[in-house]
C-alpha cells in the first residue's frame, strides 16, 4: 500500500506541481487507468486529479513537458476508486477494505490483553485505530464486552473521569 510503497499522504500530490509531475509521469509511460484504493485523501486526491486532468495535459503541452501526440493519446484519464480505509465512515458501504482485517488484529489484542488483565486483577486502557470515526472502537466493544467505549461521535461527558473510577471500584 502507500505506506509501504511511500506515497501515502504524499504532500507533493497536494499541490498542482505535484498533479503535473504526477500527470507527466502517467502520460509518459503510457498510463490511462489507475485504480485508487484508499480512504478520504486518496479518493478526494483522485477526484481533483481527474477535473484537472485536461487542464494538466494542457499545460505540460504548452511547456513541452509532453507531445501533442502523448497529449492525443492520453486526453482520457479513467479513474476507479475503491474505499480501502480501516475507518468504515464511506456512505453507501457497509464495510470497507481494511476493516476486517483491523478489526480482526484489535480482537486478537484484545484477547491477549484480557488474560493478562484478568490474571493480574487489573484494568486495561485499550486505544484502536479510527482517526475521527469510532467505528472499529464500537464494534470491538462490543465484540469483546468492553465496560467503557469512547468514540469520537459521541463524546464523554465532563465527568467521565469520576464516573469511570466509580464503576472501576463498585
């Protein structure tokens, strides 16, 4: 993926340079299709590089960066975007690439994490992935029977701190 490969959260994409680098690039090797799997800033990167793309070719035609003949044979650019985010907050899904595999991984964490926690008689604070969208954090409560669940969609009360300690010592 783009962490991987390096070109998650890419800040030259979010610049024009960067989409005229980016269009050079697909043109010169012959590149029409691209399937954009990703969450948000990919998917929103995609839909600004494909309204831009006539424009882009325009410009590297006017710079030479490309040929009219490149410029002819790439004048369509077709893009498929494909929700592979681990947050689950796309409309119209009901679930996302990536998901199920974090959701799976917190679950084995979880359990690891209980045994331990159980056997020393202690209470554990467990953090998930999720950015702005508490989805994977409700499922896993409830999956696992979390006492406590805070998402960013339902924020605590004030007095959550008295209250959690309260029900930790009742």
């Amino acid at each position: 993926g783009g962490t991987v490969i390096g070109s998650a959260r890419c800040q030259d994409f979010r610049t024009r340079e960067g989409r005229l680098k980016a269009a050079r690039n697909l043109v010169k090797r012959g590149i029409t299709n691209l399937c954009v799997i990703g969450g948000d800033g990919s998917l929103t990167g995609a839909d600004t590089f494909r309204a831009e793309w006539s424009s882009l070719l325009a410009e590297l035609l006017k710079t030479g960066g490309i040929t009219a003949e490149e410029a002819k044979k790439s004048s369509y650019l077709n893009i498929v975007g494909m929700v592979g985010s681990i947050d689950n907050d796309f409309c119209g899904t009901d679930m996302t690439i990536g998901t199920d595999s974090a959701l799976h991984r917190i679950m084995e964490i979880v359990d690891a994490i209980t045994t331990t926690a159980q056997s020393h008689q202690r209470t554990f604070v467990l953090e998930v992935m999720g950015r702005h969208c508490g989805y994977l954090a409700l499922i896993t409560s409830l999956a696992c029977g979390a006492d406590w669940v805070f998402i960013p969609e339902s924020p605590p009360e004030d007095d959550w701190e008295d209250h959690l300690c309260r029900r930790l010592t009742e």
